[in-house]
C-alpha cells in the first residue's frame, strides 16, 4: 500500500512538473518550431542561367523570409542517390528543371506535396498566397486560431458553413476561458495581448493565387469538392484535421477551438495533433510586435526582388571586393610612395649637414 502510494504521488509529481497552464496555442507560437518542407530540384547537367536564378530564389527566401522549406538540387544525368532516383522516377512526363515539394516527416514512398516544371511564377505560388500572409499575420498578431473554409463552389453550401463557423467562433470567443496560471510557472515570453479569438479566411478552389494551398489542404486526404471544409490553423502554423461538410457544425468546431485553448499538457510538438503548412513567416519577431505585423503585410515577391543575389566568387575586376583589393593596393602603393619620398629627403639633408 505505501509503495503504491508512493508510485501514484510520483506520477503525479512527475505530470506537475511537464504540465503547463499556458494554452496550446499560445505553447506552439512560442516553442514549436514548423517543420521543414524538401523542394527538390531535378536538373539535367548545369542548369542555365535562368534556372539556377530561380533556385537561388528558392534558397533566399528559406533566409530572408523565414520559409519552412530546404532545398536540395539534383543532377538526373550523374548518378543519384536511391531515394532520389525513385522519386524522379516516379514522375510523370517531367521537363527538367523539374521541382517536387514532399511534406516534413514523410517516408521515401510517400506521395509529394506538389510537381511541376520549374518557372518563375511557380516559386511565388509555392511559397506565398493572400490567404497565407493574411493567416500569419492573424497569428502573429495572437489570434488563437485562423480557420480556414476551403469552399465547395456551391454557393448554398459555402453560405451556410460560413454562417455556421462565424457565429460559433464569435460565440466561442466569450465562452471559452484560458487556463489560470500557477505560482513559479515561467512567464510568457511574447508581449502579444493573450485573450480568445479567432479568424476565418476563405479561400475559393478554383483561385489560381491560391492553387497550392488548396493542394496543401488536401494533401493526403483527397476531399471532396462538392462540400465545403474547414481547418483550425494555430502556433506557427499547424493545422487541425478538416471538419467537412456536415461536420461543420457546433460540438464539431467548439471541440477543435476549446482543444487550443485548453491548457499544454504535451510540451513537444509532435505529441500533438495536426501537420504545419508551409508558410513563409518570421515567426520570433513576434517577441517584437511592430516588426511581425510589418513583416507578415510584406508579399513575398517584393522582399525576393530587392534582395540582392548571392555574391559572385571569384577575382573578376567587376566584383566589388575585387574593387576593394585594387584600392587598398592603391593606398598601400601611395604610402610607400610617401615613405620613401621622405627617406630620401631626409637622407639628402643629412648629407649637407657639416
């Protein structure tokens, strides 16, 4: 019996100590990384110019506009790894430069994401939407949930979900409470106001700015198209499965909404449910406000185009460190110049001295 009790008090303890009374989703903004989508890029011998511009691109906007992506480039006519070659294998009538987008965490097997022929408004589709600076910003901004409607087309249909999804969040927005806080427990490290509340953005399957996302949405769940769905969209990003047609409803939503607000009893991501979207987003700046806001209202094409492009290596005169070498050796020669005119005048004036 004492030991029992011993064992139960232990088990307790041990839950006290991993157990937070922040909410879920405010835990994930803060803590939880998004997981890294693979872009690869298959290529037949160097790429040309052009293309290998648009990998650059690829690669910059991992860096400067914080995507969740790693890119990997690989050449079809050298000899490839196994996974690698069975993927570009399993492709259908590709033309080189050749991209497929694979989920984080997948098996080789898997099916990708998205393929499709390298082009420079394909790298703006895959990593930027309206939807998607609109859902960052809302959660950037401490929105507890962006939902998402992936309508139907069906104006009825759509109508009715979205009538649904906005009365119960807004209904949900006074009647759900957060945690209490304890003594000791660390504080929140975001100024962001902590309160509930939600948004919703609609986005229409047939838009062509948003024909990746809605392929990201399905990913491994084809929907179907003549209903409507919608997904809670929380942290830095995560996604809730999809609620779909008649399970656009209140219990349905209220579960999914009081799920994120409920205190974190798992720390780690991954002991969570959902799958992270791939969004390009600088997440930390939420530690500073003003910069996040600023930073999600930026589309992304505007911040790739004035970003300059990777530095050119080599000792060609046109660089500018070639430049800088060339005014140091200037400077370096006028010095000596200088040097030695003073030695000289220094050693004629000796020389006179009686």
């Amino acid at each position: 019996m004492v030991f029992s009790g011993l064992a139960a008090l232990c088990l307790v303890l041990a839950f006290s100590a991993r157990a937070t009374n922040t909410p879920v989703f405010r835990q994930a903004l803060e803590l939880w990384p998004a997981s890294d989508y693979e872009i690869v890029v298959f290529h037949k011998g160097e790429m040309d110019t052009a293309g290998q511009t648009l990998v650059d691109q690829l690669r910059i906007a991992r860096g400067q506009v914080f995507a969740n992506i790693e890119v990997k480039t690989v050449d079809v006519s050298d000899s490839m790894e196994p996974p690698m070659e069975n993927l570009w294998s399993c492709q259908t009538n590709p033309v080189a430069p050749w991209v497929v987008v694979r989920a984080p965490d997948t098996s080789s097997d898997a099916s990708p994401v998205w393929a499709g022929h390298l082009t420079e408004s394909l790298v703006g589709s895959l990593l930027d939407s309206p939807a998607r600076r609109k859902i960052a910003e809302s959660l950037m901004r401490g929105a507890t949930a962006v939902w998402i409607l992936l309508e139907s087309g069906e104006t009825t249909r759509d109508e009715a979900a979205v009538d649904t999804l906005s009365a119960e969040l807004k209904r949900l927005e006074k009647s759900l409470a957060l945690p209490k806080a304890e003594l000791g427990e660390p504080r929140l490290r975001s100024p962001l106001p902590l309160g509930v509340e939600f948004a919703l953005v609609r986005v229409t399957r047939t838009d062509p700015a948003e024909e990746f996302l809605v392929t990201l949405l399905q990913h491994g769940k084809q929907l179907f198209s003549a209903r409507p769905a919608a997904f809670a969209v929380y942290g830095r990003g995560r996604m809730l499965g999809a609620l779909v047609g008649r399970e656009i409803e209140g219990e349905a939503i209220e579960a999914a909404c009081s799920s994120l607000v409920a205190a974190c009893i798992h720390e780690t991501k991954d002991q969570n449910p959902g799958r992270d979207l791939l969004l390009a987003a600088n997440w930390n700046t939420i530690f500073d406000p003003g910069s996040a806001l600023t930073r999600a209202a930026t589309p992304l094409s505007s911040i790739l185009k004035s970003t300059p492009a990777p530095a050119v290596t080599g000792n060609s005169a046109g660089t500018p460190f070639s430049r800088s070498k060339i005014f140091l050796v200037i400077a370096v020669l006028t010095i000596a110049a200088g040097v030695l005119v003073f030695a000289r005048a220094r050693h004629s004036r000796d020389r006179g001295t009686p």
